[in-house]
C-alpha cells in the first residue's frame, strides 16, 4: 500500500534516479551535509534498512542526547569506511524487499572536509560542548506540510514534539527570520535553519558557592541573588550557577518538581539583575509557590518590586506599559515587543527620584512592578518608551552616547557600568505550608548605590 493510500503497483519500477528529491542538510559547525531522500517506495525501503543498521551500530555508543530531548549519532559510529559495500540489514517482516545497493559518500575539500551522505540519518558530532547548527533547502516536491512535521520527516532523530520545542524555542529560521509558528507551512525553496542545543551534562553537582540567605525553613529559602550569577545549568554555564550553589547548601532537600536541571526554582532573574529569588525545598511548595507566580498576584499576595536606573524619564510620574513579548525575529537571544502575536505583558513604572533638569533629566531612578513575568520584560519595556536600563547593552546601544551628557565621576561610572542597572527589591508571597504572608526588600546594591549617588551628586 502506498503513502497515498492506492494500491501499490506491482510491475515494473523505473530506476529511483528517475524520481529522487533531495532537500541537502549542511552542518556548518562539523561542515557535513546530510542529503535528504525523496518519498518515494524504493527511497522509503532504504532509508528503513539504513536507520535498522545505524541503530545497530550506535545502540550502546556514540549516542549522547542534547539538551530538549535531541539525539545525533557519532557520524564515524554510523557511516561505513570507505569501500564498505555491505547491504544493510533488512527490517524484520519486510524480508520479501529487495535489498537496495548502498550509495557511495561523495567528498570534496572546501577548507575542511564536506561529506554528502545519502541517508536520511542526521549525521552530527556530539563531541563538543556547542551547538550544532542544520541547514535544509526545501525541494520543490517536499513542501507543503507543517514546519515541525517537515522537520521531523526530514530528520529522522528529532520527533514532531521535539521539533515543535525547537521552533518555539527560538532556533529555528527560514530565509534568515526566526519562525516561532510550529504550523507554518513549508514552501519550495526554503532555506530552514535549524540551530541544535549543546550536548545535555549529567545531573548538576553541588559547589560552594556563597549564597546571601535572607530567610530560610524547611519549605523554602530566600536568597539576594547578586550580579553574575546564572540561576541555572544551560547552555554556556553548566556550572558555577545558583542551583549549584543551592544543591550544596540544601542537599537532597530541594524539590525535584523542575526536573534535575532546575530543582526547586519557580522564578528567575537575569544573569547580570540582582535581588530577591524564593526557592522551593519541597514538592509541595514548589506546586504552591508556581501556582501563584502563574497567577501574577491577581487573586494573592505576591509581589514583585524592582528598581532600574535609566536614561531620561517617563512624560509621566507613573504609569502602565502593555506591551506583548516574543522572541526576536532577528536575533534569537534577544526578546521584542510584537504587534501581532507575542505573549501578553503589563509593567507598572513609578518615577522615584529624577537626576539633571526637572524639565528633562538626563537619567531617573524608576520603580517597576510586574503585572506579568515574561523574560526580559522590563529591559523591553522601558527601552520600547525610550528609557532603556543605562548599562544595558542588549537593549540600550543606541544610548551610549547619553555618557557624554553627564558630568564626572557619573560619567565614568556609568560607562564602566558593566551589567543593567536592575535590582529586584521586593518580594512577597503567601507561605505555602503557614499560609502567612511573608515580604521581604532588599537594599541596592553597592554598584547602583554608587552609580545613584554620582548621579545625584553631579546632576
């Protein structure tokens, strides 16, 4: 029975050449290239017998799984030496197929070698610590389906739900734009990239790390996170982060709801923002504690209080911005407020202190509470209304040159500033286990403490 659902036709067959479609898969960080079949019987008989003798020489080696769930195969593990002329071992049940002659890989030196392989086995080293990146050409017979079913047709070792994560994810593109829309359909002549996650590390280790505890019990611990630390393992920090330090400090105590590499964690913050951070010590308060950072504060006792220093100031002493977020279509590590689409986002702003004329600071110090919790959302958000974060260099470039305005020692301070001027000053939340209401604040820290006064003092 065919794909289509007719009746196979038993008689003769014309050479698979006649009707091959490729879409060429080219790994820029390893330089390899996968070539894609063509949906065709013979090409669909193949591929069956090739995935059944790839699985046999990489089950127990040269497998490692990617962060998302992602495995790649060791492309020496799989692909046979050159002159192996072997047939592949035919799938149990189909022993009436004929076996298929194994095509040769092509090669060709372009600074570093380039293999074709005719398989549809993604063929990626997993040697190293980054990432991977794949680019597929769409042929003009291979469109018209879903962009994640597409990708999990053209690449075997990625399922549909893994190939959706990716693209909701951020880390797949065509023609150079970031598509978030896991049905977007495929059309002839896309150029899909698709950037792999590193190679997953074992379960985080505990490391003494200094921890700065504001209040601690067997349910949960609240810590003043400072500056430069990664809340948790990812990609370019598997270690040295706040769950490393928080696994020496807790144990086995943390809860295992966020899975091994996010234990306890219900909230983060930026590498570089200071502040306040709750973490759940058991299963049950982590379900509580998420429970209520999902619902904002609307219908409980959570707050999220943050002071930012920034250029200029808002018209207004206080207002709202509402504001949709979603990934950058442009730079994929960088978050844009989104006309269409995107993910609701609301920032509440008070002006606390302005430095320079009353009529047009220069800089101010602003207060900002969160109806939402979208990533970088208030970085966006007061550079969306001309006030960008002063240090902020993913958001707040095209401010530099505010520097020029201030009077020394601020302007030295302010272009060493090496991190966003953001503090996370306040928090709140109902005890998961008491049921009381528990508030904690947080003084700024030394650097925006000292970047405030030379601002106030010079302005």
């Amino acid at each position: 029975m065919r794909r289509d659902g007719q009746p196979a036709d038993d008689g003769p067959r014309p050479h698979v050449d006649d009707h091959r479609r490729r879409a060429v898969a080219h790994v820029v960080g390893e330089r390899h290239a996968v070539a894609v079949e063509g949906r065709g019987d013979e090409a669909r008989a193949r591929r069956q017998a090739e995935a059944a003798e790839a699985g046999a020489r990489s089950r127990g080696a040269g497998r490692r799984p990617l962060a998302g769930g992602v495995e790649c195969r060791d492309p020496i593990e799989d692909r046979p030496e050159d002159g192996d002329k072997a047939e592949p071992e035919r799938q149990p049940g189909n022993e009436h197929q004929p076996a298929q002659p194994r095509l040769q890989p092509e090669r060709r030196r372009v600074g570093r070698p380039v293999v074709i392989v005719e398989s549809r086995i993604c063929h990626l080293s997993d040697s190293g610590p980054g990432e991977r990146r794949i680019e597929l050409a769409v042929a003009d017979g291979a469109a018209g389906g879903r962009l994640d079913a597409w990708l999990a047709g053209a690449l075997p070792d990625l399922g549909r739900n893994q190939a959706k994560r990716l693209i909701l994810g951020g880390r797949v593109s065509i023609g150079g734009r970031t598509i978030e829309e896991p049905k977007r359909p495929v059309k002839p002549g896309d150029l899909i990239v698709v950037d792999l996650p590193p190679v997953a590390p074992a379960e985080p280790a505990g490391e003494i790390i200094p921890l700065d505890v504001v209040y601690e019990d067997d349910a949960l611990i609240v810590i003043d996170k400072p500056a430069g630390l990664v809340v948790h393992p990812a990609a370019g920090n598997w270690s040295g982060t706040l769950v490393n330090a928080l696994i020496a400090h807790c144990g086995d105590s943390l809860s295992g709801v966020g899975g091994v590499a996010r234990p306890g964690i219900v909230h983060r913050l930026d590498k570089d923002t200071t502040g306040l951070m709750v973490v759940a010590k058991t299963d049950r308060a982590h379900r509580n504690l998420a429970a209520q950072f999902a619902d904002h504060g609307l219908n409980g006792p959570l707050e999220r209080g943050y002071l930012a220093l920034v250029w200029g100031a808002p018209d207004r002493p206080q207002g709202t911005i509402s504001a949709a977020l979603g990934r950058s279509t442009r730079a994929r590590d960088k978050i844009e407020v989104k006309r269409a689409g995107g993910r609701a986002a609301v920032t509440h702003y008070r002006i606390v202190r302005g430095f320079g004329p009353k009529a047009k600071p220069v800089a101010s110090l602003v207060e900002c509470t969160l109806e939402t919790g979208r990533t970088h959302q208030i970085r966006v958000h007061m550079a969306s209304v001309g006030h960008p974060l002063i240090g902020d260099r993913t958001y707040g470039a095209g401010f530099a040159t505010k520097i020029s305005l201030l009077p020394e020692p601020a302007r030295t301070i302010a272009a060493d500033f090496p991190r966003q001027a953001l503090h996370a000053w306040l928090l709140g939340f109902e005890h998961p286990e008491t049921g009381e209401t528990m508030r904690f604040e947080s003084e700024l820290p030394l650097d925006m403490a000292e970047l405030e006064g030379a601002l106030a003092k010079s302005l």
